[in-house]
C-alpha cells in the first residue's frame, strides 16, 4: 500500500505500508514529537524520535492527512518517506499555509470548512507545475522566444506620434453636452471674422494673443502708464514674420476685423489712443459711455475698486491690471495657417521685444492660442531623463533585495534579468499597441514607471519561491515545484491588476482609456514574461547554484579558508536540503507579529485607523474637481505666470454665455414673447449671471419697432422690419437665423456670468444655466466654448464612481472564483472601500484635484487593494493555529515580507516622477505614494489587526 502526502501544499510523498509494521523504537523525547495527530494511547512523550515519527506516519495512512514539514525532512532521511515526481504534486496557493495542518496534541481535528470556491485553483495549479517542468527542461527555449517577440513588437515604436494631441478630444468627456451644442451653433449661426468679428459669438476658441498688463503701482489709470502700454501695443502690431517663399505676414493681414479695422486688443485703450485727453479718472465700469456709445470693458480691466454707482455701472476708481486681446483671422484654413505663422513668431520674439521697450512701470506676461498645445508637447520631454534613474532604482532595490550571504543562494543576477524582463514586457506592450492603432497620449508615459514597479513583484514571488526548494532536486522539479506555489499567486494579481485597467475603457475620457488599454497591455506581457523568459532565467541560474555548490563542496585543503572567506562568510554555508528563510520573514514573525498582537498595540491601531478614516471622510467633501488646464504645462512655463495673474484680477468675470432659441416659434405672438422674457428673467436673477449686461436681439428690436410704431403682434410687418433693423444694429446681424421662407428657425442672446473662478462655482453655474434652459416653455439652449471644458466638471464624478464600481465588480468575482474562501472577500471589500475613501480625501491634503489622471490612479487602487488585501487575509483564515493572534503571525510571517516588497519596489518606480516639472507627473507620483501607503498599511497593520477580533 502507498499513500500520497501533500505537505504544505509544496511537495509530495510516498509513504510504505511496509514503515508501519516495524516495531517502535523507545522513547527520546524528540522535539517535533509534538506535533502529533491527537490524542493516542501512546503519546509521542513516551517514544523515541524515530519511534514518533514512525507513529504519526502510520497515523496518516488511516486518516489520508499530510504531516508536517519538518516531518518530511526527518521521514525522508529515514528513507520512510519518497519524493514524488512533480507532476504528481497537490496544488497550492500562493506559497501561503498549507489548507490542513496538523492540529496539536491533545485537540481534535478542526472540523471541514465548507463553501471553498476552488473550482479553479487546483487546475491551475497543475498547468503552472506542467509550464514550470517544461520551461526547467528547455530553458534556452523560452528565453530566446520572449526576446524574439519583443524585438519584433517594438518595430512600433517607429509608430510613436510625432504630430499634435488634440487637447480637447483627449481631456474633455465624450459625447458631452457642450460637444452637441457647439454643433448646432455651427450648424444654425455664422461668423465672419473677415468683416464683423464679435469673439462672444464664436463657437470655437479663435486664433489669439492675450497680454496682461499689471501695473507696479496701486493703478494703472494713468496717462503715463497708458503710454507705456501703448508702446507695446504698437511693438505687437508692428512685428512681421517672413514666410520661406519670402512674403511677409502683417499683423494688419491676419487680424480678425470689424468692417475694415482689426478689433481694438482693448477698447478704451483703442479710445485713448484716439483721444489722448480722455479723462481716465471719470470712468465707468463695466460699460463706459463715450458719445453715447458704450465701450465693454469687463474682462478688460482687472483689480478694480468700484466706487458710486451710476445707473447700471459703476465708477472706477482704482484698476491694476488690464488686457491687451490680439484676435486673428481662424475661419478660412489658409487664413489661420498664416495667423499661426504670426503667433509662432509672436512668441520667439516677445521676451526680446519686451527687454527692448525697457517697461518701467508695468510687468507683463503672455499667452496665445497655441500656447496650451505647445507646452503641454514640451512637457511630455521633461519626463524622459526620469526614465534611467527609475531602472537605476529598481535594479539596486531588486539587487539589494535579492542578495544573500552566501554565492550559492544570491539571486542578485538573477534579479537584474528580471527588471530587463520587465523593460521587455513595455517594449512589446507598447509596440503591440502601436502595430494596431491605438493612439498614444502623454498620459501614457507615466505607464512604464507603473510597470517597472508592479512587474517586479512577480519576479520577487518567484524568486521566494524558488529559494524554498532544496538543492538536490533537478531543475526541472524545482522550477515545477515553484511554478506550482506561485501559480495562483501571481495570476490573482496579473487580473486584477489588469481587470482594474481594462475597466477604465469605459471612462468618458479618451485619455484615461489609452491609458488604460496600454498599461493594462503590458502588464499582460509582463506576466507572460514571468512565467517563460523571467523563469527560464531561473532555470539556467540554477545550474549555476548547482555547481557553486558542488565546488563549496569539493575536497579542497589547499583553497578550503579562500572559499569559505569569499562565497560563504559568517559561516553561512547553504543547507543543500534545507530552505532559505529571509531575515525579514523572521523579522515579521519574531518581532513585529507578536508586537502588533499586544493588547497595547491593537488599541493604537484601532485609533489610529478612526483618525485615518475620519480625516478621509472630512477630506472627501473638500477635494476639487476638473483639470485645470495650466497644469498641462510645467512650472517653468511662461503660461504658469499668466494663469496666476488671469486668477488673481480678471476671475470676477467669466465667459459670455449664448442663450438660443433651438426651434422656429411665433416671435410676435404676445404670449410666446411673454415666456421667452419670463425665462430670460430667471436667467438674469441667476447668482451667476450680472443682469445689467444682458443682450438680446428681440429687446432691442421690440424697441425699435416702438420707436417706429409698427405693429409687434403681426406677423408680416414683424418679420418685414427685421432688415431694416439690421442696418441700424449690424452686431445682431449673425443672431437671427432666418430661413429661405422668411421664417426664424433659431436666434441666440448673450448673458454675462461672474464668480466662476473655482471648479465648484463653474460646475453649479454650468448645471444651473442647463436647467433653466431646460424647463423654459420656450426651446432653448446655452453654450459657450469654454463648456467644452467645463463639462469636465460634471462628468468627473459620475465617471469615477461608475469605474470603481465596475472594477470593484470585477475583484470580488475574480476573489471568489480563485481565492478559496469566501470570507476573504469581505475583507477584499472593506480595504478597496477604505482605501478608495483613504487616498481620495487625502488627494485633497496634498492639492490634488479630482481629474481624469487622478480618476485613472483610484482605479489602480482597487487592484493594489485587492493584491494587500487578498493575500493577507487568505492566509489568516487558512492558518491551523488555534488562536487569532497566532494565526494573524502566521499570515504576516508568511506574506508580510512580499506584501512590503510590493510596496517599496511601486514607490520607487513612481518615486522618481516626483522630481518632474509637470502637474500630471507629479499627480501620478503622489496618488501612487497614497495608494501603496495606504494599501501596504491596510496589509500589514489593520487587517492582520482586525482580524483578530472576530
């Protein structure tokens, strides 16, 4: 009769019938003799070692149960026990605690656990002891494969995009509400930036430059700094730029016109330079009338001190800063190639311009329409000198990691193969994606510091594993005997991790989804290429561990001291038999499990877990949303200082909205103009909105046709009037939209809207306008370019919950289908929802906003949740030891180090991105930092913590 034993899910045996008949030898009281089955009429106290182990042995031939681990090694050098082939070896789980242990003496067995989901773990356990074999045997094979792959992948590097990246389509939502009603405005009302250009009735976002003027002193409404700033708008309109047939591009050619005049860059300077005597210290504001013509000056002038009011503006006594807008001509496509040939000119010679008019009294800075695109392309270059010293990093950390004492066991190669394994899986990963189409965002670069540091973990893992198995057996069973206890290990978290990107195609923003389809890409390739090229590696160092030690071993005298001096100090000679065990599992065991598990230390934790989840919660309420689009670009940047003085003096103001009348209705019906003045009231009664600085064609022609006494309430005569009332007031000319059969099919008015500096404001104002115009009797609609953007907004969050909903989904199906116990998903759950809540209300701390790359980091963190969570408590449930506090040691004893290992090697890959100039760099450094803080801490202190109460 022979029995096969799987012992610690790490290797089996054979044990003869033919043992158990021997007689018992007498007692030695041998150390390990208690470990026994239970309770006997014999106890192990009264026999021998031998006699002992002969008993237990038997013992598990009636009761088909496995013993223990220092059983085997004794039983084995007894020749009782016989190692089996690896293919016949039983499945294991994560190189975590064996599923039965053997209880101690003097208890009863525990009884079965039910609901285990393992449909899936034991095949594939057994495919990764198949893989593992056949990679040990034909290792050459399955290193030069992965290597040939990757070179013939990255050919679609040569794909790398060398045009421009569209802003808009990548950062703003899809098929958002902004997008829609652009097209319409695009389809109902023309432009004519030839001959009558108005920038509020724009539907896109005009070729421009913008110059902000900031006074030295408390204002700048004086004659002398007037005529400073007039010294530099006559520098601007005089620079030329030469194109390469030799024509020369004027300013006067390229700027957007009134008529036959460029637009005045800022009207009452338009004025003054006109009429040198204009008194500046008798202005209104925000309208000043001249001649009973009324100059527009909000967004003008900015830092404004307002005193009395008269009528519906009010007198400007002090103001500091004020614009200079240079719109060009973006209509007609060779119009707007040449008006970008100034612009590009514009911005080389700005800096020396300035130094040549020697300003005294002002300082100035600037911005154009194409100053977003170029800097946030120069920004992406800043990122890649950060690329070397994150391998750097990781090399010595893996290095560092992977050393031993003695040659025989060092795996400090070993681990530098496994970080170039891991630059392999990035190059075939990102070449794939390239080969196919899939467009690359900036965004994108912050992936292979994400790779570096989560492809290591499997190479860790195997390495740990490895050093579990004994020196005398094969390369093929070892290899099989690691594969087998990392096998489900290394693919929980390879699909999570890759289920958690994947999920982030759903994402309403372009950006996020090629992010996510190229990280979540490599990791695919990463994991193949741990389990062929990373493990064939292995295989070819182990024949190298096999002949160190046969030279240890080899009969020496004369070179005996130099050997063991140099390949073996500290008398650390490897044990051919035994295991290597790493200080820190020892730390974790001897030192920190046993601290953690004090009443004391429990009582800290819990309170500093309420500290933690409370602040999160509170920080969770404060947190900002939307990209702020100067982040884009790096801190160095000439938009950086633009940005800061636009927020500082001209944030009282924002943009000028559209209101349109979608649909053809009676205009001269009393009662259709009744809702359509009603509707219009609850704009202007809007906090949002300034009503003073409402324009409306239909008031103004209601007016006119008063004024004329024609009657309003007929149809003929109110459409027959509408031409000549566009001579007189030619600004409305592009508001009506009047059809072939002389009917209104649509028309628009203007409102101003004031306090939407902040997010928040921009968002509630956006939302407001939208409902407004929703539940008008009258069809209407508003738009503005700027919602284009804005619609960020209110997209962020619905998008971000609707992604951690749909990851955290995915988790807990994968937990239940390969992690055979069912109570370790509630724990799954409760860290991915307090590390979720954890990091995003400590974005808030550190001045992170709620955008789409932090949205694309919260989806990361439910994957590395999941990873610190899952492993950690699966092997607490599964421990046979008989109190909380020894099962949560266990556990932390067995997987503290690798959980920690995950941590570190993560944070140095990122680590490197926090000494980049850019905001969307930076971000993912520091929302990477919260999420392994916060899930390693969850890992190692709170679970093991609180599982100990229940």
């Amino acid at each position: 009769m022979a029995l096969n034993l799987t012992l610690g899910q790490t290797r089996t045996w054979k044990l003869n019938s033919a043992t158990c008949s021997q007689p018992l030898p007498p007692a030695s009281g041998h150390p390990s003799s208690q470990r026994s089955l239970g309770p006997r009429p014999l106890g192990c106290k009264q026999l021998s070692s031998s006699a002992c182990e002969q008993l237990r042995a038997c013992d598990m031939i009636s009761s088909k149960v496995a013993p223990g681990a220092g059983d085997q090694r004794e039983m084995l050098s007894e020749g009782r026990l016989e190692a089996m082939p690896p293919g016949e070896a039983g499945p294991s789980w994560a190189a975590g605690p064996p599923s039965e242990r053997l209880p101690p003496v003097g208890q009863e067995a525990p009884p079965p656990r039910h609901c285990h989901t393992d449909c899936l773990e034991a095949p594939l356990s057994r495919c990764f002891q198949r893989l593992g074999a056949t990679v040990g045997s034909h290792p050459w094979l399955f290193l030069l494969g992965p290597a040939l792959l990757t070179a013939a992948l990255g050919t679609g590097l040569i794909f790398l995009p060398k045009e421009k990246e569209n802003l808009e389509e990548q950062y703003t939502p899809i098929g958002s509400p902004a997008k829609a009603e652009r097209r319409f405005v695009q389809g109902h009302f023309s432009t004519n930036d030839t001959y009558r250009f108005s920038a509020s009735r724009t539907s896109s976002e005009a070729n421009f430059a913008s110059i902000l003027v900031v006074s030295l002193t408390s204002s700048l409404l004086d004659p002398r700094i007037f005529t400073e700033v007039s010294k530099l708008d006559q520098a601007v309109q005089a620079l030329k730029v030469v194109q390469e047939n030799g024509t020369p591009i004027l300013y006067k050619e390229v700027c957007a016109k009134y008529k036959s005049h460029c637009v005045p860059p800022n009207p009452l300077l338009y004025m003054w330079q006109h009429n040198s005597s204009l008194d500046l210290s008798n202005l209104t504001f925000p309208i000043h009338n001249v001649s009973n013509h009324g100059i527009y000056m909000a967004g003008f002038f900015g830092g404004n001190v307002l005193g009395q009011t008269m009528g519906k503006s009010q007198r400007l006594v002090e103001s500091r800063a004020l614009r200079l807008l240079y719109y060009l001509k973006t209509e007609d496509p060779e119009d707007s190639e040449r008006s970008k040939a100034w612009l590009t000119h514009f911005l080389d010679s700005f800096n020396d311009m300035k130094s040549s008019l020697t300003l005294e009294e002002t300082e100035v800075v600037y911005f154009t329409s194409l100053s977003r695109q170029l800097e946030f392309e120069a920004t992406s270059k800043t990122v890649i000198p950060l690329f070397h010293l994150a391998y750097i990093l990781i090399i010595l950390f893996a290095v560092v990691s992977c050393f031993r004492l003695d040659c025989v066991r060092s795996k400090m190669l070993v681990a530098v193969f496994g970080v170039f394994s891991v630059a392999m899986s990035v190059v075939s990963g990102f070449g794939l994606m390239l080969h196919i189409g899939v467009p690359f965002v900036i965004i994108v670069a912050n992936s292979p510091f994400l790779i570096l540091g989560v492809g290591v973990d499997d190479m860790f893992i195997m390495i740990s594993a490895w050093q579990k198995t004994s020196l005398v057996e094969s390369i093929r069973e070892r290899l099989s005997n690691s594969y087998s206890k990392v096998a489900v290990s290394i693919t929980i978290t390879t699909i999570t991790n890759v289920l958690a990107f994947y999920t982030g195609i759903t994402s309403s923003f372009r950006s996020v989804q090629y992010f996510c389809i190229y990280t979540g890409t490599t990791l695919l390739f990463c994991y193949f290429y741990s389990i062929t090229c990373f493990g064939a590696i292995m295989a070819l160092d182990g024949k190298r561990e096999v002949a160190c030690f046969r030279w240890l071993e080899k009969p020496d005298q004369k070179y005996a001291s130099l050997k063991k001096s140099c390949c073996v100090p500290f008398g650390s000679a490897p044990d051919e038999h035994g295991e290597d065990k790493h200080p820190m599992n020892l730390f974790f065991r001897d030192y920190f499990g046993p601290f953690l598990t004090t009443a004391k230390a429990k009582f800290f934790v819990v309170l500093i877990y309420i500290f933690y989840i409370v602040s999160s919660i509170y920080g969770c309420f404060q947190v900002q949303e939307g990209l702020d689009l100067r982040n884009l670009a790096s801190d160095d940047s000439y938009i950086t200082p633009y940005f800061n003085i636009e927020e500082d003096y001209f944030s009282d103001y924002g943009p000028r909205v559209m209101v349109i009348v979608t649909e053809s209705v009676n205009y001269w019906d009393s009662d259709v103009r009744q809702k359509l003045d009603k509707c219009m009231i609850k704009f202007e009664e809007n906090e949002y909105v300034d009503k003073n600085l409402t324009e409306f064609w239909l008031g103004a022609y209601i007016q006119y046709m008063n004024n004329s006494g024609n009657n309003l309430n007929d149809k003929n005569t109110f459409m027959n009037n509408i031409s000549g009332f566009l001579k007189m007031s030619p600004i409305f000319t592009y508001d009506i939209n009047i059809s072939s059969s002389n009917e209104i099919t649509s028309s628009r008015g203007f409102i101003q809207t004031v306090e939407v500096s902040s997010s928040s404001n921009k968002k509630r104002m956006l939302l407001q306008l939208r409902g407004i115009a929703e539940n008008c009797e009258v069809p209407l609609m508003v738009y503005n370019q700027a919602f284009i953007y804005f619609d960020q907004y209110a997209a962020i969050i619905e998008n971000t919950v609707r992604n951690v909903m749909v990851a955290s989904t995915a988790m807990l199906i994968v937990s239940l289908l390969l992690i055979p116990h069912p109570v370790c998903s509630l724990w799954v759950t409760f860290a991915i929802a307090s590390v979720i809540v954890g990091v995003t209300g400590f974005m808030a701390f550190w001045n992170v906003n709620l955008d789409s790359i932090s949205m694309i980091n919260l989806v990361i963190c439910i994957g590395f949740s999941f990873d610190f969570s899952a492993h950690i408590s699966y092997a607490f449930v599964s421990s046979s030891e008989t109190s909380v506090n020894k099962k949560s040691i266990e556990a932390l004893y067995m997987l503290g180090y690798p959980v920690l290992q995950s941590a570190i090697s993560t944070i140095i890959g990122v680590c490197v991105l926090s000494a980049a100039k850019a905001y969307i760099f930076r971000t993912f450094f520091k929302i990477m930092f919260l999420v392994m803080f916060f899930g390693a801490a969850h890992g190692l202190i709170f679970i093991p913590v609180f599982l100990t109460f229940f």
